[in-house]
C-alpha cells in the first residue's frame, strides 16, 4: 500500500528518456491481477487508519535537583496524498551534564542544531514544490548534525557537555543517532522490550549497581572507551544505525533519569496499561518520582503505525 | 600495591559450583562434544571438546566458558557484546604464539570461546614439576618468541593491543617447544562485576598497572617477571611486591650468563621509561644474548615469519576448456554450467567434474547461467540470449540484442530479465523466447537486473540505478558517479550496490533515498553478498570488505595481491572468493581470517558457486576447479 511513495517524493516524474514500450513491447510478463495489484491500491484502501506516529512527552525535575538539563524535542509529521503514506518522526532526547556549569545549556544547544540540519536537509526536500532528496546520505546527515552540534557546544559553552539520542523515522526505516547513555527502547505488541542504543558508560552503571568501587572503576579496562558526550574532549563518532521500524507496538527515549530508576518490566506494564501515549509517559516519569527522583526524568514515547498485517 | 587487599586473583577461589560445570558428552552447539575439564577459574572455565563437524578425524579445541553475573540486563548484554568484539578483535590476530579463534556463542547466561587446542603444558607446570633450572638457551629461545609476539600485538592497527596479563601460567609450551599465548583476558569483563577484580596478576605486573595505565613497557616488566621467575623458580607472588632487585637472579641460578641477567633486569626497572621501549628493543637485546653466548645458529630457524602458512590444498576435480573462464559457475541438480571464452556453455557433473555436454554459442560467454523449467539460460558476446534445453544440451530458443550480452539473467514470473550492451533492459518471455518489452537504459547494461517485492532493480554503464515496476515503467533513478556494473542486493526495503566511482551505496528500495555510502579504496565491480547484517564485496583495491549493514561501519577488510572482481560468497562459516592474483581465498567470514587459499594458474574474475560441501570456481587458466569446502 506504500509503494507510491516515489509519487509523493516526486522525482520518478523528471525522467524523460525512458521510452517505455517501444514498437518490440506488445505483452506484459506478469497476470493482470498482478498488475491491478501494482497500479491501484487494495479497493477498500485503509480509510480510518493512515500509518502516522503518534508521540507523547513528559519531563520533571525530579526530587533533587533544582533545575532540569535536560532537553527534548518531539516532531512528527505525515504526508498523505493519492493512496500513499510517508510517517516522518525527529525524536531527541539530550541530558545536559550534571556537575558541569550550564548543562542544560549544553542539550538545548545539541537538539536545536541537531534538529536544524536534519529538518533543513531531510524535511524540507519533502516540502518543495520539486522534492529533490538529499545529496548526502541520511546516516551522513545525522552525523554531520550531531559533529556540528559538538562543535557548537564546545564553543558556545565551553565545558559543558551532553548526551544526545537521536531517532529519526522516514516511511519504514529508523535511524538512530546515539552519544552517551539516554536510551532508545522498543518494546512490541506482546511486551517484549529490546533497548536499541548502547549506553557509553559501562563502568559508571556497574558503580551504580554497586559492582565496582570507585577505585576499581578508576582502573577498569574500559573506563575510557566506553564514555563520550558531546561539548567533551576528544573528537568522537557518534553510534549511527538504521534498521526496518518495528511492524507495531512502542519506541521509548528516556534519559537515566528513566532508566536507571524503573525497571525494564514495571515500563512496559505502565507503556501497555496506559491509554496514550502522552499519559503514558507522565506515569513513566511519575514512577521514576516514586522511586527517589534523583535525577531530572525525560520521556518520549512513540506509538508505532501497525504494519503487522 | 596501595590497595593490597584488592588485587587478589581469581585462580583460587572456586566460585562455580562444580555441578553446573559441563560434563563429558555434553555437545554445545550441536557441534562442539565436551570431554573434559582442562582448567577452572573463578568466573570461567576451559575444557577440551571435540569438534564434530569432523567426523571422521578427532580434531580438539579448546572451550572456554564464562559466566555472566551481572542482574542487570543492559550490563549484561553489554558484557556480552564486550566478549564479541573481543573475540571478534582476537580472531583478526595472525600470529603463530597466539591460537586461533574458531568459534563463539553465547548461551543464555554463558558465553563461549572455541579455540585452537594446544597440547603442552604452561610454563608455571613447567616450572613447578621439575626440581631443575631450565636451560639458559631454551628460556632464551621463548623470550625471543615471546618478545616476537609482543611486537607483534603492540603493533597491531589501528590500535596497540596490550596482552596486560603475561604470566607463566598464561603462556602454553607446545608440542615443537613453542610458545603460545593462551589467556587474552577475553574473560575480564565478566569479572568485573565482581568486587577485588584487579587487572593484571600480583607479582608479574608493573607499579603503573596499577594505577590502571597500561602501556607496551607494562607487558615488557610482566614479560622480565615471567623470566625472572622461570630462571630463579622463585615465585613472585610469594615475594613482596617489586622486590625482583631483592632476589638478584646469579644468587638463585649462578648458571646464568650475565647479559641475559642485565636484560632480564632492564625489562624490571620499577620506571617505565628505564625499561626497553618497545618489544623489538628487548628482542634484539635478547638476540644478542642468543650472540655471545653462542646459541644464534640454534635459535635463527625458529623465529622465521610470524605468518601461518596456508594448509595445502588440492581440488577434488578440475576441468580444462579451451579458452578463459571469466565469469561465474552456476549449480542445479547435481551438474555445474559454466560459460567460457572458447565460446561453449559446458555442463559437467558436479560429483566428479565430468564432461556431460557442451553447447556452442557465437562469441565468449561471461554471463553466469541461470535454471528455469529444464532449461538453461545465458547471455553471449554473440548478442544473444541463449535458452538450452539442460536434458540434451540443445537450443530451446535465442533471442537477440543488438549488442554482447555480458549481464546475466534473472528469473521471475516466467520472464528473464537480462541486460545488453545495446543499452537496453530486456524482458523475455522464458517459455517462447519472444520480448515482453524492453527499457532505455541510456547506456549498456551489465549488471544483473534483480527483482525484489515486485519491483525491478539495475544499474547501467553511465551509473544510472533504476528502479522498475513490472511494466517496466521507472519508478526512481538514482545517479551514481560513474558506472553501476555491480548487481545490486535487496534486504529489508534497503538496496545494495557498488559502484565504479568506489562507493557501496545502501538506498532506500521504494524511493531510492540515500541511507548510507560507504568508501571503498579503489572502484568495484563486485555484487555485494549479504549475511547476517554484513555485507562482503570486492574492491579492485584488492581488499575484500566486510561492512554492517546498520551502521556502515567497517568490520574487517582482507587484501588479495590484485583486484578483487568477482563477488565473495558464504557457506557455514566460511567465506569465499576469487582474485585476480589467481588465488581462490577461504576465509573466517566473521574476522576476515585467512583459512587457505589456493592459486590457480590464471586470473579468478568470476564469483564461486557452492552446492552442499563443495565449492566451485572457473579461472583464466581455462579451469574449472572444485574444493571440498
């Protein structure tokens, strides 16, 4: 049902020498249902259910904090026209860092410039009145934006810093732009929840948990390869994927704020009890409140069109 | 040393209950057969297992397991995933003191290491069991290869790897009096979790290791303790820590020369920077000790090249033809077709290679066949499209282009979709041989077109990708650089290709957006192959690439002695593919680690084609070869 998407986006349509059929061309290799099947849409084309991404947000301070770092940006679009459906989704979470003077300066910096280069050179192409898609690569795309951001924040503000998850959906493929330890999960239909982003600080979670002292994280092996954060020394890359979007159920963003406070089970009971996603995620934030608050708590969740059938 | 109660190492305690250890005939994997216990540590354990996948010969490995603790599911699967990328660097390393990596997996909350059995003993039994010192010239001899191996590690790209853990009782004598590494501290991340781990061992590592540097100085003081206590047979562990001046080495063994004791002593010097530098300075020095004292002649022989050699290995058949095999085999039923430049299509029986018939075409055939309803079909320099009846070796119909047919054919809905060098994109009609219609491509067409969810993929000579429907109207074009003569791959609503403009393109199958470029040294004229997230393909740079899917990051890359044309190919865990150097390559697909290779007497240009065990490839020695796979 997707497969004019090219009509939408338009440049099939400038391609003027493909001269089909010429005298040789006289039958079709394929049956004539197969063909139906190819021009026109399924008859009774899904009428009430168009494939969007519908996103709810939620954020707190926490208990102890005075202030919140962190910073999100939520943004979901759909082109419908003529039978197809492009669900496009810029989803970013970024957790300014603690103990560093202007964190919160450091996340909205990183969302802003990240957001800014993805909409300018991904977005708008979909907007123009002759979609062009865009020279680079996405995977580029994301790369440069999250490059350029760590460049803004080092100096713009210099000596802080931030994390930054990034999940951008266009049609069918997600990918995900990932530095530091906010978290993008998905959890499907029956519950299951898989975490797709790789946290960039092993050995601070193994402190926390209380499975290494400080002095034994101080010469653990991977004390320095696995932490990065934008505004922070040393150039990096960040972690780029693209995978298929999940047939159905949920993505989650969340800062540790989230993650380190409610387990894996107790979000995905709230994530399938919850009527939407927008209450969701105020009651993911209130339980992380419950559980001690100690950190600011971010939020996003995205309900995922249903492709399963 | 400022923290002495928590560098205690894991050899003594016994934290696995020995009832949840594997007993004898347990098979992991349905393919590895346990047959006992060869060491236990605290979070791990190595046994001695049999490989099945040889029935017919006993070939042992060595299993490592390790347990992962941790409760939390993240840190977990992170631990995990740090075992994997350390297997997967460990099975890069090429190198004779360090055992090759077969295998590994994980298994619910225990990961595997499946890796070459060395039979022998550690230097620590050595050392234990005998009641005499060990000669000066064999200890001379494994410091060489020690040094050697050290060097080796220290210089690997793109990053030094540091062993961190040198100890007698992690370097194996084997049965040529060798030395082998055999502890890669690949366990380490699943003892972090636990508390009082230490990195490295008490007694053997520098002042500096623990304060958690690690440096190529730390494994050559690591390396001056493992001599200092095989020399001595004074146990380190049992002595304060950095006492080695204490135990002056004449004082335990007056047997020893003095220019081993000065180098010996050198690689303990509490500073770093007083020691040797790297591990080649401590290997000439102890090449000079081999000098003096006159052992060199003994010694020369056995530190040659650091390199494997290949295993031999011979075809269980060949075929002559009687011109070049440029393009690629293709099996069905029990016979293999190939093409050749004497004009024949040939099919031969794949059980022993012999001759079952020939079909004479006009011009050279590089096209690689293709098997739809008894027939066979393929494209000739002589501008046609030739259907053969597979039965009798006869024509069942050609058609023709106006121009040398070099794509080769695919198959869908009764129709063959072949491409020309007169620019065209053809579809045929595979029952009667007659046009269904045909695409202006703009430029000749030697890619194979593909089809994929009902949509027509093929790149041009002019570096036009299109996308087709069924009637072969255009859906998208994307440009590329310069010529699109690699076939393209479709997996997951991604399409994949390479490019003469030296670029392996990931686009979006229904729009032809972007999603990644990957850049490859030189051109490529390879169809990439695609398998578990990786996708392998050849590079006239010589290399063959492995690259992630998702994150279009390298994995590994392997360098041939020429271009690299044809397109690799995967069965089991093995990787193959030809080069134009002449070789056939086999090689570990998940590290990129040389199994064999085998050199024909020509140039491989064509791509491998395997049917149950056995694989097949042409060469322009006129050719065709079959290997047991």
């Amino acid at each position: 049902m997707l497969r004019k998407i090219g009509k939408i986006l338009g440049f099939q349509k400038d391609e003027p020498q493909s001269s089909l059929h010429d005298g040789e061309a006289d039958t079709i290799p394929i049956p004539d249902e197969k063909i139906r099947a190819v021009v026109q849409p399924p008859v009774a084309a899904e009428q009430s259910r168009l494939p969007q991404l519908i996103a709810g947000c939620a954020q707190s301070v926490g208990r102890l904090r005075d202030h919140n770092e962190d910073a999100i940006l939520v943004y979901s679009t759909l082109f419908s026209n003529q039978d197809s459906y492009v669900p496009v989704g810029l989803f970013i979470v970024a957790d300014g860092m603690g103990g560093h003077k202007h964190g919160e300066v450091a996340s909205g910096l990183a969302v802003r410039v990240v957001a800014r280069e993805v909409i300018q050179k991904i977005m708008l192409g979909f907007m123009d009145i002759h979609p062009t898609p865009p020279e680079e690569g996405i995977q580029e795309i994301l790369e440069t934006s999250v490059m350029t951001a760590h460049r803004t924040i080092t100096k713009e503000s210099p000596g802080s810093g931030t994390t930054l998850t990034a999940v951008l959906i266009l049609d069918k493929h997600m990918s995900i732009a990932h530095v530091g330890d906010c978290r993008a999960y998905a959890v499907n239909g029956q519950g299951k929840i898989e975490i797709l982003t790789r946290d960039h600080s092993l050995v601070k979670r193994m402190m926390e948990l209380g499975h290494l002292t400080e002095q034994e994280a101080s010469v653990h092996p991977q004390r320095n390869v696995l932490y990065r954060a934008l505004g922070q020394g040393e150039p990096f890359t960040p972690d780029i994927s693209t995978t298929t979007v999940p047939e159905s159920g949920h993505l989650l963003l969340c800062s540790d704020g989230l993650w380190g406070l409610v387990p894996q089970d107790e979000m995905v009971r709230i994530i399938q009890a919850s009527p939407s996603p927008d209450s969701a995620c105020q009651r993911l934030v209130s339980a992380a409140n419950t559980a001690g608050g100690p950190d600011n708590i971010s939020a996003i969740l995205i309900q995922l069109p249903d492709f399963s059938d | 040393m400022n923290n002495p109660q928590s560098t205690q190492s894991f050899e003594s305690d016994s934290e696995l209950d020995v009832s949840q250890h594997l007993q004898a005939g347990t098979t992991l994997a349905e393919r590895y057969t346990i047959q006992g216990i060869i060491g236990i540590g605290g979070m791990s354990a190595v046994y001695q297992a049999r490989d099945m996948h040889f029935p017919n010969v006993t070939k042992l490995v060595a299993v490592k397991e390790m347990v992962n603790r941790a409760l939390d599911p993240v840190v977990r699967s992170t631990i995990v995933r740090n075992f994997e990328r350390e297997a997967n660097l460990l099975a890069s390393l090429e190198h004779r003191a360090i055992p090759r990596i077969y295998d590994y997996f994980t298994l619910n909350e225990r990961s595997y290491l499946v890796i070459e059995y060395i039979s022998g003993h550690d230097l620590e039994e050595l050392v234990n069991n005998s009641n005499d010192f060990i000669q000066e010239e064999r200890i001379v001899r494994w410091a060489i290869e020690l040094c050697d191996v050290l060097s080796y590690l220290h210089n690997h790209k793109p990053e030094a790897i540091i062993f961190r853990d040198m100890k007698p009782s992690n370097v194996m004598i084997n049965a040529q009096d060798h030395m082998v590494l055999v502890d890669f501290g690949i366990a380490k991340p699943f003892q972090a979790g636990k508390r009082g781990t230490m990195i490295g061992t008490e007694g053997y590592s520098p002042p500096e290791q623990y304060r958690g540097e690690a440096s190529p100085q730390a494994d050559i003081y690591a390396l001056g303790a493992t001599l200092h206590h095989a020399i001595t047979r004074r146990d380190p562990r049992l002595e304060p820590p950095f006492s080695f001046h204490e135990r002056p080495i004449l004082q335990h063994n007056p047997n020893v020369s003095s220019v081993l004791v000065k180098v010996i002593e050198r690689a303990l010097e509490y500073n770093p920077e007083d020691r040797f530098q790297t591990a080649e300075d401590m290997k000439s020095a102890m090449l000079g000790v081999a000098n003096e004292t006159g052992m060199l002649s003994n010694i020369s022989a056995s530190i040659s090249q650091a390199v494997r050699p290949s295993e031999s290995i011979q075809p269980i058949w060949s075929f002559k033809c009687e011109d070049e095999i440029r393009g690629s085999p293709f099996f069905h039923n029990g016979v293999v077709y190939t093409g050749c430049y004497d004009n024949n299509l040939y099919a031969l029986d794949a059980n022993d290679g012999d001759f079952l018939w020939k079909y004479p075409a006009e011009g050279g055939i590089v096209s690689k066949p293709a098997y739809f309803d008894e027939s066979i079909y393929f494209g000739s320099e002589d501008h046609r499209l030739h259907a053969v009846y597979i039965r009798t070796g006869r024509v069942n119909w050609t058609y023709f282009t106006k121009g040398p047919v070099r794509s080769s054919p695919f198959i869908a809905e009764g129709h063959i979709f072949i491409g020309s060098d007169d620019r065209f994109l053809h579809a045929v009609n595979a029952t009667t041989g007659r046009p269904a219609w045909r695409v202006d491509a703009g430029s000749p067409v030697r890619s194979t077109p593909i089809v994929a969810n009902d949509l027509v993929y093929v790149g041009s000579e002019a570096g036009d990708f299109y996308c087709l429907d069924f009637t072969g109207a255009i859906k998208w074009r994307f440009k590329a650089k310069r010529a699109v003569t690699s076939s393209a791959v479709v997996s997951k609503g991604v399409v994949y290709f390479g490019s003469v403009d030296s670029t392996i393109y990931a686009l979006d199958a229904k729009t032809g957006w972007v999603i990644w470029r990957f850049r490859l040294g030189k051109p490529t004229i390879s169809t990439p192959f695609l398998q578990d997230n990786l996708l392998f393909t050849g590079s006239v740079d010589g290399a063959i690439y492995c690259i992630d899917i998702n994150s279009s990051k390298e994995v590994w890359r392997y360098t041939t002695e020429h271009q690299v044309t044809g397109s690799p190919i995967i069965l089991k865990d093995s990787l193959y593919c030809g080069s134009v150097d002449g070789c056939l390559y086999c090689l570990e697909f998940r590290s990129g680690r040389l199994r064999w290779k085998f050199q024909t007497e020509g140039s491989i240009t064509g791509t491998p084609v395997v049917w149950e065990d056995v694989i097949s490839i042409g060469s322009t020695d006129h050719r065709i070869y079959a290997f047991e796979a």
